[in-house]
C-alpha cells in the first residue's frame, strides 16, 4: 500500500466517527495540486546534473498552505503529497490560520558542494515561484534543510519579487526576519506534549527515561530540552548509529560529539546498540524523530516504552497503532506532537507581516499555552469518541476544515 493510500486509514476513522458531510470528507481526501520541477544544477566538475524537485499544496480552506522543504534521496511525490496532508490536519489542530503544503528534492545533500547546494536551492526557488508568497504558501525547514538555506530561497524569492520578501518563507536567519525560539521549537512541542502526556499517566517527568531515534534539529532539540527537566536520556541513535548509557546521556554533549564526528556513534561512556534496538528500549518516553514508518506491525508489540512523542511526521504505521493502543502505550501523534515547529514559523510569519518582532519569552510562553490547549482538545475528544489520540486529532482537524468549508460555500 501506497504511503498516501496508508496515511488515510486513521482519517477514514475519523471521518466515520465525527460523521462529516460526505463532501468535506471527499475535498480533504485528495491535495489541491501538487508541481513536479525538474532542476538542471551546473556542478562543480561542469557536468550539468538534473534533480526532480515537488510542491504539493493540500488545502488552502483555513488560509495559505503552510509547510517545509526536505532535501532526501528517497523523496517522492507520494511521500510530499502525504506530508503536506499531514500538514493541513496539524496546522488545524493547532489552531494556526493555514492549509498544508510540502515541497522536497530528490538528493543527498551530503554529496554536494555548498556551491551546488545554493545552486539547487535557488533553481527549485525559481521554479515553484509562481505558486509560492506570503498569503499563498509559505516553506519552512523540513529533513536536511535549516535557516541557511532558507536565506538562500528568501533572497531568491526576493529577487524574483522584486521587493523584500520574508514573510514567504520561515525557519530563517534572525538576520533576515527569524523569530527567536524557531530553531528549538519543535523540540520545545514535543516536550510540552511528553509532559502533558505524562500527566494523563500519572508519571512524573523527572527521573523518568527516555530513547530518541533521530538526531537532527527534532530529536537533538527533544533529547536537550526533555534533559534540562530531569528526564534521563538513555539512547539517542542518528542515521547511521545508536548508542545507549544505562546512567543517561549528556545530549549537549553528544550534540558537541557529533558535530565534530559527524555521527554520535563513540561518544565516550556510551555503548553501541542495533539501530531497532533503540526503537525497543524499556524507557517511560519513546521519541522517534527521524523519517516515516519506524514502528510497524513487525516491532510494535515490542515496544516497552509507556508514552511515544512523534517528533518525526508518520513514523507508526495504522496496524502498529492498534497494537500499541491495545497493549496501553499513549502514543501523542505528530500532527499534534511536533506541531511546535509550525506554530512558531506562524510566530515568525505574523512578525514579519507587523515588521515587530517579539522576544523569546513571548514566543515561548505563547508557544506552550497554544499547544497545551490543543493536547487538551485532542485528549478530551479521544475520551470523548473513546479513541486514540491520533484519530482524536483527525476528528479535530476534521470538524475546523469542515466547518471553513462551509462558510466558504463549498457545499
Ligand atoms: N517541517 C516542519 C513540519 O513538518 C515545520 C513546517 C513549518 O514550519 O511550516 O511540521
């Protein structure tokens, strides 16, 4: 099964329990379109290399889509088009006056120059232009994409414009329009969301533990912050590595380790471990913050972990949620739990719009109240409908979506 055709089984639930009109289950079901680019780079050799690059714009009901670029070698249109989905329904559960969007680039960034890197950016810039702006879609940072390379679109962009344009995009340089607490606020949501969590077990966040699968912005960000409140980091694994410490890590260490070696296998106290393994740890938090389908029917059953934190966008599969559901695991779904990112770019967006930028207290503070109180929406309605929380949150994306569409007369 496609991962598109996969995405929507927790969606059908939802439709079918929140009894939507047949019409606004069927507008939500497909994107509004999606752009395949392709971009002849000139690389450093002088040969002319071709990548393929995509923008799929879900929904546009609740206003401009909204989401990020990610730069993979195993993107494809299928993957965008169920991220920018995934997108629309976490920008409604947060509250956040946009659609959904996801652009990507087929390419392993790690293999090109950063002479070639700007060069891709900036063609994949030129070539999505005429869909992209302020009030129509707005990229941000997404996997292997961060605030330079936002400046980079940003400058492009503007040029093309021919005029300032940093509202287009977020994640940037606080030189160019960021918002302070950008770069750490997916982190921050997932351990807003963890400690909510938490507090419908009964379990107290200090002295509690937890694994983090992935080691980029996401799961660094989680691993540090989730630390700083008493929480004993006991594996965190990265592409290529896991590594585990019975005693807990120092992830502002590991982070130091691993800029300097690339990966945070080796880092000094810890123990090797298979990169399942860390998916399997017994731990009280399960943060899996890397790619999509990381728990599925085949390793769900073995999971020990009491709460999952999705700090990645799909890492569980429909059949490994009901395993996890029936053997008591919470699991806090991503369009709730790593909705911190987008709801600072808004922060970012609305600063840009009012040229006055907050400070990083305002941010934060802002950030929390609007994400504890869309983890009390989603949970009260999956006690509610006697769900879990993942089709909770379908049910509340899908009552704001229906409703816009409403009022705006689409049937
Ligand atoms: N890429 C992030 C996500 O998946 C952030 C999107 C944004 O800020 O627009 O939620």
């Amino acid at each position: 099964m496609n991962i598109f055709e996969m995405a929507k089984i927790p969606l059908e639930e939802a439709i079918g329990l929140s009894k939507l009109v047949p019409g606004a289950a069927a507008v939500i079901e497909q994107p509004e379109r999606t752009l395949e680019v392709s971009l002849p780079v000139k690389m450093d050799d002088g040969t002319v290399r071709v990548f393929t690059g995509y923008r799929s714009q879900h929904s546009t009901v609740l206003g401009p889509a909204k989401g990020g670029i990610r730069y993979h070698q195993n993107v494809t249109m299928d993957e965008i088009k169920t991220l920018a989905f995934w997108m629309t329904c976490k920008c409604a559960v947060a509250g956040l006056p946009y659609g959904g969007a996801k652009g990507g680039i087929i390419v392993n960034p790690a293999e090109l120059s950063e002479g070639e890197l700007e060069r891709l950016t900036r063609t994949y810039v030129d070539k999505i232009a005429f869909i992209i702006g302020e009030r129509k879609d707005i990229p941000a940072p997404d996997v292997n994409t961060n605030a330079k390379i936002m400046g980079w679109m940003m400058d492009e962009f503007s040029k093309i414009a021919g005029q300032y344009e940093p509202a287009f995009i977020t994640g940037k340089p606080i030189c160019l329009g960021g918002s302070l607490g950008r770069n750490a606020a997916t982190g921050y949501g997932v351990k807003v969301a963890a400690a909510e969590a938490l507090k419908r077990k009964n379990i107290s966040l200090a002295g509690s533990t937890c694994a983090v699968q992935g080691f980029g912005n996401v799961g660094s960000w989680s691993a540090k912050l989730l630390y700083d409140l008493g929480v004993k980091i006991v594996a965190v694994s990265d592409s290529r590595s896991a590594i585990f410490c019975a005693e807990g890590l120092n992830p502002y260490e590991v982070e130091n380790h691993k800029e300097m070696n690339g990966t945070v296998a080796g880092f000094a106290g810890s123990q090797a471990i298979g990169s399942e393994e860390i998916l399997e740890l017994d731990v009280t938090i399960l943060v899996p913050a890397a790619l999509e389908l990381q728990i599925t029917k085949d390793n769900a059953a073995k999971i020990r972990a009491r709460v999952i934190v999705e700090g990645a966008n799909g890492p569980t599969t429909p059949e490994a949620d009901k395993i996890l559901d029936g053997n008591g695991v919470l699991v806090v779904p991503d369009i709730l739990a790593n909705g911190g990112g987008v709801t600072v770019s808004y922060f970012e967006w609305v600063q840009n719009l009012n040229r006055h930028f907050w400070t990083e207290a305002e941010v934060v503070s802002k950030q929390e109240s609007m994400m504890v109180n869309a983890f009390r929406q989603v949970y009260d309605t999956s006690v509610k409908f006697g769900s879990d929380m993942r089709v909770a949150a379908y049910i509340v994306a899908l009552n704001r979506l229906a409703e816009a569409m409403k009022y705006r007369g689409m049937f």
